[in-house]
C-alpha cells in the first residue's frame, strides 16, 4: 500500500486549478519536488494533509481520505515541517520537540524519542533554550526536531534547507538520510536533492513533466520547461546547480 496517493486530483486556489497530477510514494521513497515558485509544490504538501481539499480525484494518506480523517490519525501518519514554521509562545527547544509526540499521548519511549530528534539536528545543546533566543538556522533545526520526533512514516517538508548555511544543509541531507520515514519534499536545493533524493518530481504549472531518478530527470531540458528557456543543469563546487543564461 502507498503511504501517500494522489489519484486524478485536480486542486483549485481562487477559483482556478492550479494542480493536476497523479502519483503516489512508498515506503523507503525520499522524493523532491522541483519548480519555479507558483509551480504547485506547497500546495501538494498542504494537500497530502488535507488542508486543500480536491476540486477532482483523491488524496490517500495510509489509504484513508487525508480531508476526511482525523487530525491524531493524520498526525500518526505523516509529519509537516512548513517553509516559515514558527512558534505561537516562547517555548524551550525541548517542549517544541515533545510536541512531535502529542498525538501517542504518554507512550513509552518519548524522552527517548525526544532526545534522539534533538541529537539528530544537533540541538541538543540548546534542549533549555527558549526557541526566540535562537537564530533563524537554530529555530529550523529545533522545527526539524519535532518533525522527527513525530516518528511517522511520512515525513513532508517544504523548502527545508531555506534557513541553514552549507555545514548545516549537509548534515541535514545526511539526518533526513537515516531517517525511517519516507520524504516528501519541496526544494530549490540541488545539492540536498543530489544527496538526498532518490525519486524528482519536477513541476511546471501544476503538472508533472518528469518524475524519477534524479540522473534521470534533472535534465537541462525538464530545467528549461520548468524554470524558463534560459536554464539548464550545471556542476558548481557544491554539485548540480541551475544556471541562466
């Protein structure tokens, strides 16, 4: 069974259908998805929890209609780290990634899923720090480590790297890389896709014009449909990048 299904979904904003695609990941898929803004990508991740509801088709998460289901079910189901994730009280690093757990109530094992999420993104220092003392990088690190302290098998992520300088990104690309979740995310990042991916969705206007392999769909032509006829795939030091002309 996919842990996530969209089957013919047509996906309207303002009057108008901005999204038609149909896919689906398993489990162990770690899947980027590529486009220029305005291409989709955060609306297929509010969509696979359920925050948009279809115009057409279905959304699945677990097999059951991710509109329809329950906020615990979902919560049990995948996690969601958005691009501008933020706190609504000053909270410890520690609270914020106890919160991941809300959905087990007082299962067994939480501290040490806690502790494990916080050593993972390298935040365990800062466990009894409030979340507003941090830096912008620190404060997505502390959001990353309740997203995994969820422990769900999907795990949804919309431009994760945005905040993190290039240390950081790589150990990002390497904790998502263990993690046991499958990965859905939504990325500018070449390298992190290069590192991290092992399936591209590549969108333009709301479709899908290449899905596989990164070798595979990263090309300079799905680039150019995507981002413009001006851009292609290029090597930098940091690895494959998008280059205009």
């Amino acid at each position: 069974m996919s842990l996530i299904e969209f089957d013919a979904c047509e996906i309207a904003l303002g009057g108008r259908v901005v999204v038609r695609v149909s896919f689906s990941i398993a489990a162990g898929e770690r899947v980027a998805l590529i486009g220029a803004n305005g291409a989709g990508k955060t609306t297929l991740l509010r969509a696979a929890l359920g925050f948009v509801t279809p115009l057409a088709g279905r959304v699945r998460l677990g097999g059951a209609d991710a509109h329809t289901m329950s906020p615990l079910n979902r919560a049990r189901m995948a996690a969601y780290l958005p691009q501008r994730a933020h706190a609504a009280w000053p909270i410890s690093v520690r609270a914020l990634a106890a919160l991941g757990r809300f959905s087990y109530g007082t299962a067994q094992g939480e501290g040490a899923a806690i502790d494990a999420a916080l050593e993972a993104t390298d935040m365990t220092r800062f466990a009894t720090r409030r979340l507003d003392t941090l830096s912008g990088g620190e404060q997505a690190r502390a959001h990353l480590a309740r997203a995994l302290a969820q422990a769900a098998p999907l795990l949804l992520l919309d431009e994760p790297s945005a905040n993190l300088d290039p240390a950081q990104g790589a150990r990002l690309a390497n904790v998502l890389a263990g993690a046991s979740s499958a990965l859905m995310f939504a990325t500018h990042d070449l390298p992190l896709v290069n590192r991290l991916a092992t399936r591209v969705l590549i969108l333009a206007e709301g479709r899908i014009i290449a899905d596989g392999p990164p070798r595979a769909a990263l090309t300079s032509e799905t680039l150019a449909c995507a981002f413009g006829r001006g851009a292609r795939l290029a090597e930098s030091e940091a690895g494959p990048c998008i280059a205009f002309s």
